[in-house]
C-alpha cells in the first residue's frame, strides 16, 4: 500500500472519529458528582455546583420560561453529540475572547462532557433564558470595569432562577449568603429579599468580585473564593505553602492549590471554564438555544404605603404571576412601602393606569390582605381561672390586690408571733 493512499486513510479515519455519534444517555450515572482519574490511576470525586443538579423541568415551569420561552422546531440531531479531540477543546478556549484564563485539563473535559451530554437540554434553556438577564449582568459588570466573562457566573450559581435557594440558604441569581449580601447593601428581612432583586444583586456581586480580586489578584482565585469564602482560598494557600517549603511553585495559583480546596470549590472553577465553552461553542455539539420573545417593556413606581401584589393584580386585571416575576424581591407579597418607598415593578404600558387606580388598589382588600393591626384594645372583662383539681371558678383579684392581701397576711402574722412572744415573757418574771 502506497504512503498516499495510507496517508488518504488516515485523514478518513480522523474525520469519521472527530464526528462519532455519541448516547448522550451514557454520560455517568451520578447526578451530583463526577470521577476523574489522574496519570497514577488515583481516582478523584468531584461535586457538581448545585445549580447543575436543577431539574430542568422546574426551570421551564418559572413564569419567564412558560410565556416567553420556546423550542426551536427547526433544530436537528438535537441528541447527536460529535466527538474532538482534545487539541480541540484547548484550541477553542485559547481562542476565547477572554481576559480571565480559560485552561484545558482532564477535569475541565469532564464538565465540558457532562453538558454536553446530560445537560444538553438544560443549555438550550440556559442560552435562552440568559436574554433575560444579559444586559443586567454585563451593565454591572461594565460599571466596576470586570471581565465580562464573569457574567456567566449566574449559570453555575443557580441556572438563572431569581428565586433559587441552595441548601445552606445562599439565595438568588447570584447566591448570597444573608450576611455577605447585607454587607454589600441588600436588604434581607421577613418581607424584602433584594438578593432576589436582578438588578441590585448584580451591582452587588460586581462590587464584591471586584474586592475579592483586590484581595487575591488572580481570576480563578477569586471565583473560586465567591464560591466558598476568602477565609478557606487563604487556608488552602497555607496549607499549599506548608506542604512546599522547599518549593519556587506559585502556591497562590488555583490549580496548585486545588487539592486543598472543599470538593465542590475543586469543580467550580472547571464548571465556569466549561460554562464559558458552552455559552460559545454550543453550535458546535447540536444543541439549539430555546427561542426568547422578549418581554414588555417594564418601569418603576415607588410606593409609599403598604400594599399587597394581589390589590394590584385583582383592581388593574394583571396577571399575579406577572407582577410576582416582575417584583420577585418580595417574599410574601407585600410591599412595606410604610417602612420607606419601596419599587412596584410594571409593564410600562401600566404606570399610568396605576397612577390613576391608586387609590382603589390601596382600598382593594385591604383589611384582608394587610391584616397587621396598628393599635389594639384590651378585653376589660374580668378574667375567670379554672383549678385544674377542683371543679369551680372563683373571680381573679388584680396583681396588686393580691399583693396588698400577702402583705397584710404578713403582718397580720408578725403582730400575733410578737404578741405571743410577749406573753411568754411576762410567765417567766
């Protein structure tokens, strides 16, 4: 056989094998975790970010996802997943338009295989749920001058759902903690929730990447400590800096300091890599974006009395779901607009309709719907005690008459103890 014809052979080969089909059903089993094997054969486990665990139905059943997203019908070979070679992954993220480093490594391809694989649908949804939030998350990171790479944080955070809650309470878009999002100006209490608040929650995370990379002067440190603290970044650098005295290595590097890391924080910088690949090069493994149809246009009014969403949505026939999608910083649907003017977030259309309806929307149901009394009475009458042993009533006494009665029982009793005391002096003269 000639060199040509050999040489023929072996580009055929290459280009049946770069574009094998493959079940994408046949990613690995465990939803919540993935194993990844070193040069040594030592296996490690690696947890996923919560938000890749999301089930996607969940996702779709949010307002947003219901009325304003669908499926391309036009898109083919939805679940046929070429195969590249590892030459062209870390080609294509070198070619990344990125200020923050976008390396390629085993555990980087692991994540990239599971989106492309099991996660494939929840891409679509993601490409086209990120209409949604993209001009709010590039704005603030523009305003701090930040990578806006960055803005793809959200999606290993909590899959774009403004509302999501993880396990240890971290809450939002971006997922803050109540005493991060408190020290970066959100207000967290038992009606107003602003870290669920897309707008102000970004320009809050923006500030805080912003500090965290003052501190660590390093991207992939500074994501990785978004995801589990400063305070354990600082630890695992010790830790790497004890564990090589001897050594000119940059511990403060992320992938040294990797196997001191908490297991989930060793898959999420790897999970934003592979966001970012994703969020680029889906064409590349047949996965169709959801088709957005962009929302109304939407505008503010401020409130300076309490007022509950479905005052609003039963006087001006909006629908609650809109308005609870629209304002979703509010926890139980009140707006405490006593407490200080407080945002009503409508479709433009309906500002001025409001303006107009205000004072039957703030008369609407109020009694019902705002049933915190200001002032309040107290029953007069007086009150009847039951023995629990005998079976009779008597009429209670006022605390102070009860004290005034022990009192003259006590002296009642001091006067006959000196009196006899008395008495059994004078038999003794």
């Amino acid at each position: 056989m000639s060199k040509k014809t050999i040489l023929i052979l072996a580009l055929l080969f290459t280009v049946t094998t770069s574009w094998a089909q493959v079940n994408v059903e046949d990613d690995d089993n465990d939803e919540d975790e993935i194993t990844v094997t070193d040069q040594s054969g030592n296996e490690e486990v690696i947890e996923f970010p919560e938000a890749m665990t999301y089930d996607l139905d969940s996702l779709l059943n949010l307002y947003m996802s219901k009325n304003y997203l669908d499926e391309d019908g036009d898109c083919n070979m939805r679940d046929i997943n070429p195969v590249y070679s590892r030459e062209d992954y870390v080609n294509r993220l070198s070619r990344l338009p990125t200020v923050m480093e976008m390396a390629h490594n085993d555990v980087v391809q692991k994540f990239i295989d599971r989106y492309t694989g099991r996660l494939r649908h929840s891409i679509s949804y993601m490409l086209g749920a990120f209409n949604f939030y993209l001009p709010i998350f590039e704005e603030a990171l523009e305003m701090y001058q930040l990578p806006l790479e960055l803005k793809y944080l959200p999606i290993i955070e909590s899959a774009l759902n403004p509302k999501a809650v993880s396990r240890v309470g971290a809450t939002g878009l971006w997922q803050f903690m109540i005493g991060t999002g408190k020290q970066y100006g959100l207000q967290v209490n038992s009606l107003v929730d602003e870290r669920r608040d897309p707008v102000k929650s970004s320009l809050a995370a923006a500030r805080y990447l912003r500090d965290l990379y003052r501190i660590f002067g390093d991207w992939n440190l500074v994501i990785a400590a978004y995801n589990c603290g400063p305070e354990n970044i600082n630890k695992a650098i010790r830790r790497a800096q004890a564990a090589n005295k001897d050594s000119v290595v940059n511990v403060k590097d992320y992938w040294h300091i990797y196997p001191y890391l908490p297991r989930e924080t060793r898959g999420y910088v790897p999970a934003f890599i592979a966001a970012n690949y994703m969020m680029t090069y889906y064409s590349q493994h047949n996965i169709c974006p959801m088709r957005t149809r962009l929302p109304t246009k939407t505008d503010t009014i401020m409130v300076d009395r309490n007022i509950h969403l479905e005052q609003v949505a039963g006087v001006m026939g909006i629908d609650i779901d809109m308005l609870r999608s629209l304002n979703p910083m509010y926890r139980r649907d009140i707006i405490p607009g006593a407490s200080e003017p407080s945002p009503l977030r409508l479709p433009q259309t309906e500002v001025s309709r409001f303006i107009d309806l205000q004072d039957s929307i703030y008369s609407h149901r109020s009694n019902e719907l705002l049933n915190k009394r200001t002032e309040v009475e107290v029953n007069d009458d007086t009150p009847t005690y039951y023995h629990k042993s005998k079976r009779y009533a008597k009429r209670g006494k006022s605390r102070a008459t009860r004290l005034r009665s022990k009192a003259t029982k006590r002296r009642a009793a001091s006067k006959k103890k000196s009196a006899s005391s008395r008495k059994r002096s004078r038999r003794r003269r």
